[in-house]
C-alpha cells in the first residue's frame, strides 16, 4: 500500500497541518488544546496521525506492525521537526510502554485486524492513565456482514453471520466502494456491539460520546460507497474515558 501511495499512506498535507485539530477533533472532544499532552497513535502509522497531533504541540508515540507505514512518521518528523517515536509492534501487546504512560489514546480504524478485541482495550486502559481518553473508530458489524454490491431493486443484503469466530470472507467485488470498505488482501474478524462497546467498558472506561461519521449522500450514484452509506453507517467512533484508580461513587 505504501508503495502503491494509497490514500491510507499519504502523510499529513500542508491544508491540513495548517489547522491539526480541526481535522482531528471536528467535534471539540480533546477540548481545543492537547498543547503537552502525551498521546499515543495507535496501529496508526502513515505519516497523518502522528503529524497532525504533534504539530497540535503533543509529544507523539505512533505504534504499528508495518515498518514501511512507520517510516512515513520518521520522514515527516524529520522533515517538519516534529516530536515523533516510532515503534513496531501490534496494538494487542505494547510491553515496550509504560503503565499510565499517556494522556491520549487514538486509535483510527484497525480492530478488525484482530480476532480478539479485548486485548486490545486491556492494553489500551494500562498505558493510560487514569482519566486520560481513548478515541477509537471500528467498522460497523452490519457493514462487514453485508454485501458490497446492491440489490437490484436497491438495498444491500446481509450475506455473512453475526455470531462468529472465523474471519469475514474477503469480498467478491471489485468495484471502488470495495477498495474503501475492506482492504485487499486484508484478514478481517467482524466484532459484535457487546465486544466493542462492552468490551471498552469492561477494561475501565466510560463512555462519553458515540458518533457514525456521516458518508451517505442522498444524490450518490447507485452502488457506490455514498450510496452503501445511505443504508449502512461504515464506522463507529467513540469517546471513552479511563476510570480512575480510587472507589467509585455509589449512589442507592
């Protein structure tokens, strides 16, 4: 994909750096000002995440599998003098960080890489510390179940199980919604609402926030990823913060 530059591999542009947090946080969740806040990009190399957020003035940490991704975050802090560490590893196991190490937690669309998500936010709630936010997006369950291609008669038909453990077959078509919706090549595990949002819950977090970032467009050409959008929301975001370490409040 780095090779190929796809749009997943394009560091932050000049437009974009110009204004980081507006396009990091168009909804006002970090507050306006991460100015000395610890945070970490997590499975979020490329270049994009850890510039944008660095340039918003935070110490960065980008954490992902592939090292030609985490080169694009070494050649934009270079290039930008930005405070970057890059590290190889996967998001399910990070014993090269500390416990409470960060203050932010962000983690773009990458779950549906591993079978099992409560790893995942187990590891996420130990480097964070408490109170510190994690802001994560997944892909919808319905979205990986159903197909890519609509109906003849419009719609999108479910075509896969909710309750399982084997991976997401990998979609037939080849159309440009496909390239969008799921990566070629890509191992895929669908995870049911009770994992992603009972699973961040479990690990200590509260949730504060839960959007579907709009894609539908009403005048989207038939079948494309607009149109797909119209019937089935892509993804999920959430805003989830760490509980803190004393008891908790009870109340009768």
């Amino acid at each position: 994909m780095v090779e190929q530059r796809r749009p997943l591999c394009q560091p932050a542009s000049d437009a974009e750096l110009a204004d980081p947090l507006a396009h990091v946080d168009p909804l006002g969740w970090l507050g306006g000002n991460i100015r000395n806040w610890r945070v970490l990009c997590l499975a979020a190399g490329g270049g994009r995440h850890s510039a944008l957020y660095a340039t918003a003035g935070a110490a960065v940490t980008v954490v992902d599998l592939s090292p030609a991704m985490l080169e694009l975050d070494r050649a934009v802090a270079q290039e930008r003098s930005l405070s970057i560490r890059a590290i190889r590893g996967t998001m399910d196991d990070l014993p090269m960080l500390r416990d409470g190490e960060f203050d932010l937690v962000i983690h773009p669309v990458s779950t549906c890489y591993v079978r099992r998500v409560a790893p995942v936010f187990a590891e996420v709630a130990r480097v964070l510390r408490p109170g510190g936010l994690y802001v994560s997006q997944h892909k919808q369950p319905v979205s990986l179940q159903a197909s890519i291609d609509p109906q003849p008669t419009g719609g999108y038909q479910l075509r896969h199980t909710y309750y399982r453990e084997a991976p997401v077959p990998p979609p037939t078509e080849s159309c440009s919604s496909a390239a969008r919706l799921r990566e070629s090549g890509a191992t895929e595990f669908l995870h049911r609402w009770e994992q992603i949002i009972g699973g961040i819950c479990r690990a200590g977090f509260v949730i504060e926030d839960l959007v579907e970032p709009v894609h539908a467009k009403e005048d989207a050409e038939h079948g494309s990823f607009a149109d797909r959008a119209r019937y089935i929301a892509p993804y999920v975001r959430i805003k989830a913060r760490r509980r803190g370490s004393g008891p908790a409040l009870w109340l009768p």
